[in-house]
C-alpha cells in the first residue's frame, strides 16, 4: 500500500523529509495528477486541490498559497474520510445503510464551478457511495478578495429506507507530518475567549462544546493552527478556522501512526445522529477557513473584512454610540426613571438608549431572574404607559430607543410555563434542571417556534418607533430531550432546534428590516458567524471589567471585525473611567452607568469621549486592524485601525500591568504609507489645567512610526492612550 502523506506546507524553504518522502518546492499547480484532472478550490491568495485517485477516491491534496504546490504527492487520505471501511481513523462521515451496513466508500461523480458574483466562486464536488444510493456534495465557496474558503456538505439519501448518519464534518483536512500548533478561545460565563497555544502531540485533541443552546459559553467555536513552528502575528503560515453554527460543534485533531494530523470540524455528533429518510437531505453547518502565511494578523484582517461584507449585517454602516441601563439599574426601574436616563444619555451625545430586562410580567413580574419570563406583556405597575410612551419619550428628546428581549427562554414561574409545561426542553422520568431559574424552549416544536418569532414581532410590530432590539439567551441545555420529537428522532432536537432559531431570527429579520440587532448569550455564549447573519453586532461578555476586556477584545479580533463588537463603560472592576472609555472606544462603543451617579469631572470626560468617538468613529469600525502588542506575555497591549486610503488611524495602547525594567516604552506602527508624513495627536486624554484634552506628540513619516517612533510613556497600570494619526500633504 502507498505511504499516505498529503502536502500542507508551503513555507519554500521548507522541506519534509518523512519516510523518504521529499517535497520539493517547485511553485507549479497541477492540472492532471496521475492522468486525472485536479479540481482546484481557490482565492487570490490560497487554493485547495483535490484530485481523485485511480479508484476514483477523492483527494485533497493541497491547502497553502496559491502557486506553491510543488507538484509531488503521495497520498491516500481521502478528502470526506469515511468510516466502517478502510479509513480507521476518526471519521468525517459515518453511516449505517438501508440494510444495516456501517461502511461508505465515496467515489467521484462529478464536479462544477460557477462564479456567484464576481467574487464568489462555488465549486460541487459530487461523491456517491459505489454501492448504495447515497450521495455527498462537497460544496465550497472560495471567497477570493478576502481569501476565505467556506465548505460545507450535503448527504442526500437516495436509498429505499432510512440511513442514519453518526458523524457528519462540515470540513476534513489531511496535513503531512510536522509540527502543529493549536489555539483555542476557551473560558466560562464572563471570561470568555482565553488564548490557549499547544503543541499538538500524537492522540486526539478535541475542542467541543455538548451544550446544544448558548453553546459557546465555554468555547467559541473558532481555533488558529500554527503550521510547522506557533502562529505568530506577521509571520508564519497559519489557518484559522471558524464554524459558522450557534449549536454544539466539534474540532478534533488527530495524529496517525505516521504522524498525519487529521482535522475534522463540524456539528458535534454528540447525541445528533440524524435519521435520513428516502429522497430526504441533509446540510452541515459551513465552516469557514482562512490560510495566511503571514501570520495571524492577516488571517484576522480577511476574517474581519469577510465579516464585515458577508458576516454580519450592514457591516459599513457605523454603528450608534448607545447608553444601556442594565448595570445601572437592573431590574429596578419605571418610567420616570428611564426617562431621566434618556435625557441624561441625550445630554452626553448617546444616540441610543437600550431598556434591558425586567420590563414586562404581571402576575409573575419580572423583578428578578427567578419569575416573568415568557410572559411578553409590559408590566404596569413599572411601566404603566407602556413601552410606546418610552418611545414617545425618546422620539422627543431625540434619542432612539432599543429593547431586550429573551425569547428562547421561560422561567418556571411563568403564565407561559403553567399553560405549556410541555413547551420545554427536557426529559421524560428526569427531573428538570433550572440554571439561572430557567428552562430553554423546544423550539423543535412548531407552535413553540411561532410563539417565538411572535414575542418578537409582536412587540416590533406594536412599537413601530423600536430601533434596536437585543436578543439574549441565558442558558444551554441539559436534559436535552424533547416532549414534541417521536422517541426515534430524540437525537435530531439541537440540530432541529437551530433550523428553527434561524428561520425565526431571517423572519424578524426581513420583517423588520431597520431594526439594529444585538446577539447576545449572557456575554458571548453565542458567538459564530451564522447566527450573526441576522445581527449588527454582539455582546462579548457580561466582564466589562476593562482590564480583562482587553483580553477578550484580543481573542474576538482573531476572527470578528470591531464594528460587531460592543464594548461598554461600566463600573466592573472600579477602573479609571478614560481607562474604560479608551478600551470600549477600542470597538463599538456604549455605556452601562447610571449617569446620575457621575461626578462632574466624569461627565466632562464622558461627553468629551463620545464626542471624540463620533469623529474617528469610521476608523475604529471599518478601518483595517492591525494589532501591535499582544496582552499575553506583556504588560501593555496595542492595535490601531487604518483607514482605506492609510491617511487617518487610531491607536490605542493599555498599559495593563506595571512596566517592568527593560519594558520598551515606543510602539511600532503598522499599516501606514512608509513616504507618508504623518502628524500624531494624543487624543481623550483627562482634561489638563487649561481644560485641553488632547496634545501633538509631532509629525514623523510612515516609516519611522512603523519603526518604533511613537514613545508611548505609561508606566503605571491601568493607564491608556489614544493617538490620533492623520496624513499630512508632503
Ligand atoms: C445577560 C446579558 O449578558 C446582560 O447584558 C443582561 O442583558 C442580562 N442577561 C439580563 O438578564
């Protein structure tokens, strides 16, 4: 048998010697490998090849930059490694056949390409089973400015009876033997997002999450793959990978016994096996995948550009600078209250104000987490004059007014739950879970899927003046079982449940197409880019804590553009407010505080901030992020935004921890025009004696900034600055 090595890198000085296996570096792409023609998935920058083998198996043989396959492979690995035959690894696919056969063998059919629109090219790659009518489609959209690959796969069952399918990957990728780094975004309920690098070593490595709803409060379902020595910033080849699926997911990392990883990232089969029946089909989430090599911060910037043109919604259109009373009040508060809370945001310079939980239950009034929820009518003894006199209110002081809403969810003490206690997620002869006193609807269940989309639309559609709406989901599942499915379909709830969820949120969507959306998942519980399709931007984490903030702003960058990231001021952790202000200007700016409760030293400097915000504000949200210093390993962090023409940038450097000895005071720019003189101006700084805010620190060209010029003194922690950098006429 051949010696199964697939070729991955493309470093050229980089030679693998395994097994006398020589890769040479000879920049030629194939068109015909072993007489066969190669079928090539590629974007500007990066390609995949596949080609099938003399059998007709399908291979991939190449994943690097374009042109830099050196031609030379040996390799059996299979593009969609399918389990139950000669494949004795984890699989991408496993199924058990009409008549009770557990293997597949997928052979080629055919592939097509076709240009969706100038910058999307869609390529099918059909694999059928060689005995049973079963089909497979590799589908893979190659995004060729931001060069991103989305793949995805569709089985359709063409047998007489029902298949079940166990594992189900949206992508499975063969790298030859080396060295392989992996990161994972891991963390907990408000401490979200931790960078975690590994040297992969032989077994498995998986990265998962078996929580069916919220599913990212413990992981986000994104990893960076160092290839062949750890990812590095501007440096290095690397893949970042991210699936686009709010429900359980799986990311495994497996050496073979030749020292072969094998990746493979998808739904999580954890307690999903799909039942198919005939002439039924079945889509996988997309995964999306970037290979950059030149590190991380490339792969980031094709994330955050593909984001903003296809990730998530009106991704160049700025987003309003928003006052939010949850950490201000939250669930104590009425009319009059809010009110003054909408002048006071309106004196500031907020152009939104978002009312968040605790504003509708009767009989069970939503005054703490433990009772209301589902019972979507507004509570009157806080709010008598219903929501509507709220956006009165707002419509005449001139702000615009958002809503929260957490229409997934019930808390046992509900009108809902005692008319529907068989709406909820659980099992048959187990007693209920209550996490945060609350249960997760069935949204398999259609009439459970209506009264959802409806709490929504309903309360859009009686408020025609709602801007904004912020959708939350404050628990995962347990007990993962339904009282709706049939005993045999038990396994198709989470997957069923998220057809569901999305077709509520694309309704919402369409129906109320002006209205801004918030994603939220009690902090970042929810953070992936199909979900995000339907939302303007997401709420990170419920730590607003700015120190740990620059963490996790850190970690969303790796994959999410600044314009969905929504970072407020509030009083977590008890920090200097220009601290706060600089770290949530670092993204989309808002604020949580109750402004009755500032001093007049912090009002100046918050209406001078917003102001501030309001004028780089194009910048910060759809300019080009370049991130400088790294919070892990040092004691400061730093990254700026340029504009699309690299005459105006802003950067922003936290002094997190105290500078040690020898720490390096200057920061080196990236991004602007080398020739290019540049005048940098400190801006929102605490008003000086003359009450100035911001001071020149002088002009320097391009490539002495992005040699270290800007000597950036804060030495103290929790210190910041922000420098504004604007090209001068030469
Ligand atoms: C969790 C969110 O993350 C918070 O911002 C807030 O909306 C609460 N839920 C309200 O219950």
């Amino acid at each position: 048998m051949k010696k199964l090595y697939i070729h991955l890198l493309v470093v050229s000085a980089m030679f693998f010697n395994m097994a006398g296996q020589v890769f040479a570096q000879d920049g030629a792409t194939p068109k015909n490998l072993d007489g066969k023609q190669a079928i090539t998935v590629a974007t500007e920058k990066t390609e995949m090849i596949f080609t099938p083998d003399g059998d007709n198996r399908l291979q991939l043989i190449f994943y690097g930059t374009k042109g830099s396959f050196n031609g030379k492979y040996d390799s059996l690995a299979e593009a969609y490694f399918s389990g139950g035959s000669d494949f004795y690894y984890s699989p991408a696919l496993r199924v058990t056949h009409e008549d009770g056969n557990t293997s597949t063998l997928l052979k080629l059919q055919k592939s097509e390409q076709k240009n969706l629109d100038g910058n999307i090219v869609e390529t099918r790659i059909y694999l059928k089973d060689d005995y049973y009518n079963f089909y497979v489609t590799l589908v893979f959209k190659a995004y060729q400015k931001e060069n991103l690959i989305a793949q995805h796969v569709v089985f359709e069952n063409k047998e007489k009876k029902a298949v079940t399918i166990y594992n189900f990957a949206s992508t499975a990728l063969t790298f030859s033997p080396g060295k392989y780094y992996l990161t994972q975004f891991h963390g907990k309920w408000a401490d979200e997002m931790n960078m975690v690098e590994e040297l992969l070593t032989p077994g498995i490595k998986v990265l998962d999450s078996k929580l069916g709803v919220r599913a990212h409060e413990m992981r986000n379902p994104t990893f960076l793959l160092g290839i062949g020595e750890p990812a590095r910033e501007d440096n290095g080849n690397v893949i970042g990978g991210s699936l686009a699926w709010s429900g359980s997911f799986e990311f495994s990392f497996e050496f073979d016994e030749n020292g072969r990883l094998f990746a493979l990232c998808g739904m999580n089969p954890y307690m999903e096996q799909r039942i198919l029946e005939p002439g039924k089909t079945f889509v996988t989430p997309e995964m999306l995948l970037v290979y950059s090599n030149k590190g991380t911060g490339e792969m980031s910037r094709s994330f955050q550009d593909w984001g903003r043109k296809y990730g998530v919604r009106e991704g160049y259109t700025p987003r309003s600078i928003l006052l939010n009373n949850w950490e201000a009040t939250f669930f104590d508060f009425d009319e009059k209250k809010l009110v003054s809370l909408f002048e006071g945001a309106k004196k500031l310079g907020f152009e939104l104000f978002l009312l968040d939980d605790g504003w509708f239950g009767n009989k069970y009034p939503r005054n703490d987490d433990h009772a209301g929820l589902g019972d979507w009518d507004v509570n009157k003894k806080k709010l008598p004059n219903g929501v509507e006199a709220l956006c009165v209110a707002a419509e005449k002081i001139g702000i615009d007014f958002g809503i929260w809403v957490e229409p997934e969810m019930v808390n046992p003490k509900s009108e809902l739950y005692e008319k529907h206690p068989d709406w909820v997620i659980g099992q048959k002869h187990r007693p209920l879970n209550f996490r945060r006193n609350q249960l997760n609807l069935d949204l398999s269940n259609p009439d459970v899927r209506e009264f959802c989309f409806n709490v929504v639309d309903h309360l859009l559609t009686a408020n025609p003046d709602i801007r904004f709406v912020k959708w939350d989901a404050n628990r995962f599942v347990t007990n993962g079982g339904s009282y709706y499915l049939k005993p045999e379909l038990q396994s198709h709830l989470i997957y069923d449940y998220h057809v569901a969820l999305y077709d509520i949120m694309d309704r919402v969507m369409k129906k109320h197409p002006n209205v801004r959306m918030m994603l939220c998942s009690g902090g970042g519980g929810r953070v992936d880019y199909k979900a995000l399709s339907y939302f303007h931007e997401f709420w990170p984490s419920d730590n607003t804590d700015p120190v740990q903030r620059v963490y996790i702003q850190w970690g969303y960058s790796m994959f999410y553009p600044s314009i969905a990231v929504a970072g407020h001021v509030t009083h977590w952790g008890a920090r200097p407010i220009k601290f706060a202000f600089d770290v949530a200007m670092s993204v989309r700016m808002g604020m949580d505080r109750d402004l009755a409760k500032l001093n007049e030293q912090e009002l100046a400097f918050s209406k001078n901030a917003i102001a501030e915000y309001k004028r780089v504000r194009d910048v910060v949200q759809l300019g080009t992020q370049y991130r400088l210093i790294s919070p892990y390993g040092s004691n400061r962090s730093a990254s700026m935004y340029v504009n699309e023409d690299k005459s105006h940038a802003i950067a922003f450097v936290f002094q997190i921890k105290n500078a040690a000895e020898g720490d390096s005071t200057t920061v080196a720019l990236k991004g602007l025009i080398p020739g290019k003189q540049y005048k940098v101006r400190e801006i929102n700084r605490m008003p000086d004696a003359s009450g100035k805010t911001s001071a020149e620190v002088g002009v320097f060209s391009g490539k002495q900034l992005m040699d270290g010029a800007l000597d950036c003194r804060l030495n103290a922690e929790i210190t910041s600055s922000v420098y504004e950098i604007t090209a001068v006429a030469n």
